[in-house]
C-alpha cells in the first residue's frame, strides 16, 4: 500500500500493507532496523488506520529513540568479531591480522572487512554445520550467507542452508546454535516440540543462545559498510 509520513518532531515513516489475515490494526516496530509497519484488515480505510497511528505516536517516537544508533564501520572504532570487543586500526600489507584487542585492516577498511568476515563466518558455519549434520546424519545440500535482516538462518525443503554472515560477530556458541537450529530442521521441517527436542540433542543449553540473539542480536545490524 506504500509510504506514509506522520509528521511531528521527530517525523515517522510508516508502511502501510493490508493483510488477508488480519483481525484488526496491527503496528510494529522492527527489532532489526526501526523499521515502522501499519497492517490494516481487509476493508477498513487507510484514514482509519492512520488515525490510529497518530494516537500511537508518541509511543512509536519512544520505541525508535531507544533503537540503536548505526555505526559507520573505519579506522578508530569498536567492532565485536566472535564475541570480543576490537578496535579497528589501519593495517599494512594484504592481510587483516588479529592481534590483542586490536583487528588491523589494510587498504579501504569498511569493504576489506567485510569481505574478511564474510570468510570467516562460511569457515566457522560450514564447519558448525558439518558438524552437527553429521551428527543427525542428515546431509545439507549447500550453504549461502546473506546480510538477511528478518532472520538468522532458514533450511529449505531441499536441504539448503541460509544464514547470515553478521553471526560471525555474535559469541562462537551463538552462531553454533543457529547452526544446529537450522541442521534440526533437516529432520523436522517445523517448530514442534519433536524440532526443539532435536536442536535440544544437538545443541544443550541452547536456551541461553537463543535469549542472547533475542536481547543483542540487533546490535549486530547497527553496522554499515557503505554498500
């Protein structure tokens, strides 16, 4: 349904859609990206739904002031690579290098470092995978990492697995645990108690993994590489 601008200080923007399924007005605020969504029933008027928005307002500015602020990655800041807090330096050479609490970037630093984690996060995810598809003796059929916003990982009815490279900042047993959420899937294509008694196999104490992505995996997406 598009674009609408409440105004006020600051100015919000919503989407609006309209759902099929929808009972009554729904209005979210993303998690991930601050993002504002006004979804309407079918049949009532857009003028109704904005309305409602309104009356939301200020509850909707309290919501999007405590949204993270973006970090613009270069030289100087703070960046968290497997859970460590490090600062990125200018580096020489070819090659990023880890040393102390220090990660040294050569040339351009925001594209250089993506591309170095992007490595690191297939290394680490193929061989969580691995692991645990071994483990339920399920094969996956390949891997793919995208900057996906809505989700941490999927599995396909074909096997195939989805994640998102940003787990490579989040603690190694964080993104292990993603890794056998979607493997758990290879077995159980849903979210039954069978699933979670597989991930639960898979991956003890998976509990406390799945709280820290819920509490500071939106911190992960604060980062902007400029592209």
């Amino acid at each position: 349904m598009g674009q609408h601008i409440l105004p006020g200080n600051p100015p919000i923007a919503i989407t609006l859609r309209r759902s099929a399924r929808a009972r009554r007005i729904s209005l979210r605020v993303s998690a991930l990206d601050g993002r504002v969504t006004l979804t309407l029933p079918p049949g009532l008027p857009e003028a109704e739904a904005l309305s409602f928005a309104r009356q939301k307002q200020a509850w909707l500015a309290g919501h999007l002031a405590r949204q993270p602020d973006d970090v613009t990655v270069a030289a100087g800041e703070s960046f968290p690579v497997e859970g460590e807090t490090l600062e990125l330096c200018a580096g020489a050479g070819r090659r990023v290098q880890r040393e102390g609490g220090a990660l040294y970037v050569p040339g351009p630093v925001a594209p250089r470092l993506q591309a170095w984690l992007k490595t690191l996060a297939r290394e680490r995810l193929v061989a969580a995978s691995d692991r645990y598809a071994e483990r339920l003796g399920r094969p996956y059929t390949r891997i793919t990492l995208r900057d996906t916003r809505s989700r941490w990982g999927s599995c396909s009815s074909t096997g195939a697995l989805n994640y998102s490279w940003r787990l490579i900042m989040a603690p190694p047993e964080v993104l292990d645990y993603v890794a056998a959420h979607e493997v758990a899937h290879l077995a159980e294509m849903n979210h039954s108690k069978a699933f979670w008694d597989v991930v639960a196999a898979l991956c003890p104490g998976y509990d406390a993994h799945r709280v820290w992505l819920k509490t500071h995996g939106t911190a992960l997406h604060r980062y902007r590489f400029g592209d």
